[in-house]
C-alpha cells in the first residue's frame, strides 16, 4: 500500500480531480463501460453481455483473439499482449494480428499490453521483467503508433495493485528510454473503495500527462453488502473523473465460480443476473443472490486475483 505522505497526496489529487470531473451521466450506451471476458464453461452466458438491454461498449478477453460469440457485435474488441512470446526482440505475432484486424476491418481504435507482469505466472500473472517487456514493446506496439498516426491508442502494461506492481512500472519505464509512446495506463484494484481512490490518485499524479482506464476491479472477498457499496461508490466515482477514460469490472462470471468471492459476481450460480451485474449492464436491481461453491475458488486465465494474495495486499 502507499506510504502515509503518498496516501495524503494522493487523497489531494483525487480531490482536485473530483471537483473538476463532470457529472455522472445515465446514457446508454455507455461510453466508458466494458466487459473483461473470461472463458467459463457456460458459454450460453455470453449473449448476456451483448444484450440489446445492455449498456456495455467494449470488450477484452487477455488475447488478441475476437470471441466468435461476438463476431457481429456492437462491443468493440480490444486486442492485449498477455505476456512475452518466446523471442521478445524478433516476434511480432501480435503486431501482425492488428495489422490484419485492421486491414479485414475490423474496428481497433485501442490495444492492451501485457497482464500483470509483476506478478507470478502461479498467480495468473505473466511474469514478465521490465527489461523484456520495454523490448517487446519497442518491436510490437510502438509500430502501431507509426502506422496508424495515433489513432490505435496504446495501453501501458497493466500491472497488480500492490507497491510492487507501481515499481515495476517506474522500471518500465526507465528501460524504454523514452522510446515507448504509452496513451494510457491500466489499473488493477482488489479492495476497498478508499484503497482505489488512493490508487488511482498515485497513478494520475505520477502520470498526468496519461489517460487512466481501470480494467480490473472489485471488492474482492466482501461481504454481499459491502461488495454492493463498493461497485456504487467506485462505478459513480469512475464516471466523473474526467481522467478515467474506460473502466471494466470483474464480474462477468457465475458467483460458484468466482475467484474474487461469490458476491463480486454478476451472475449467481444459476446464471441469473446478480443487483450489481444487472446494474452494470444498465438495467435494475433484481435481488438475484449470488452463493458460492464452498471451498472452490476457480483461477480464470488473465486474473492474478487468488483470494489468500488479495487479503494479503489489502491487510498488508
């Protein structure tokens, strides 16, 4: 967690940022909310998310792989870089991807760029150091600056929300040397509303001259009312802060499933939409309680967010 002065200066920079963020609009769609798709076995599920009641605009799934689901979809798809290829100077799999999403059509007006790399691949991390991951995106992101005159906007690595996750960063960038044209960066928070605040305040003070998307978040192990309060508090506060350009929450699966706690889910164990994954899409609360698989925490590929380690960073 950030140190008590960080904490203070932070708190002051939301502040400001708060008073000069617009008021939180009701507008459908939204322009700023999307869906961090993971694989479950219930794939029936996934037209939930595509909805015509929906409010969603945007989607990504920690690959640069469309889902078939959502081929003539209005959610537009934004490809991520997880982690490193075997041959980080020479590979350019991903480059290649866009380049032919592009030309095929396809609308890509933003990328993601590796997932969690300070954290552990046993944690679902990518593990990637911030030497490797500067070299990667000198050989495949920094082209799609160049060829498409900044109109891909490009996502800085998506790192944890931990004091190890900020360093890594400040590496990063150190390492690219001036040679990595970052648009925005990417924020993880598992924790408490006050915690993100603090988080984010850290992240724009540090970054001003960056747009923020938050791409991962929730009250992970909460209470059912705690974890309701925190997606009020946090999804209000997201939609004024001028600087928060996109956010996603982590829900998008079935509470027996969840490895963030049953109540985080937007779906209970019998796919009906929960009051916060109804309110997401746009929609009314619908009193659907989510319950849990006693004793099953399923790791979705993407997440680094094992229960043990988030109770370790909020309490640490």
């Amino acid at each position: 967690m950030p140190s008590q002065h960080s904490s203070l200066a932070s708190a002051l920079l939301l502040s400001i940022a708060l008073l000069s963020s617009t008021t939180a609009q009701s507008t459908s769609p939204h322009p700023r909310r999307g869906l961090a798709y993971v694989t479950t076995t219930h794939s029936q599920d996934d037209s939930i998310w595509d909805s015509s009641t929906s409010d969603l605009t945007w989607y990504y799934n920690y690959a640069f792989n469309p889902i078939s689901a959502y081929a003539n979809s209005k959610l537009e798809y934004v490809p991520m870089l997880w982690g490193a290829p075997q041959n980080p100077a020479t590979d350019t799999t991903f480059l290649d991807a866009v380049n032919s999403m592009v030309a095929s059509g396809t609308n890509i007006t933003a990328i993601l760029f590796l997932n969690e790399p300070d954290g552990t691949t046993a944690t679902g991390g990518s593990q990637v150091d911030p030497g490797t991951a500067a070299t990667i995106w000198k050989t495949q992101v920094e082209p799609l600056k160049k060829k498409y005159n900044g109109k891909i906007s490009l996502g800085g690595p998506a790192v944890t929300g931990a004091p190890s996750g900020f360093n890594w960063l400040q590496t990063f960038f150190t390492e690219c040397a001036g040679n990595c044209s970052v648009d925005f960066l990417p924020v993880h928070w598992y924790g408490n509303f006050e915690g993100l605040a603090s988080h984010l305040g850290q992240v724009m003070g540090t970054y001003p001259n960056m747009t923020t998307w938050v791409t991962e978040f929730a009250d992970a192990g909460a209470s059912l009312t705690d974890s309701e309060t925190f997606y009020n508090q946090s999804s209000s506060y997201l939609d004024r802060l001028g600087n928060v350009t996109r956010y996603s929450y982590f829900g998008a699966f079935r509470s027996d499933v969840s490895n963030v706690g049953p109540n985080a889910a937007f779906l209970t164990q019998d796919g009906k939409l929960t009051d916060i994954g109804s309110m997401y899409l746009g929609q009314g609360a619908t009193g659907n309680t989510p319950k849990g698989a006693a004793g099953r925490y399923t790791a979705f590929a993407g997440s680094s967010m094992m229960f043990v380690l988030v109770l370790f960073l909020v309490m640490g």
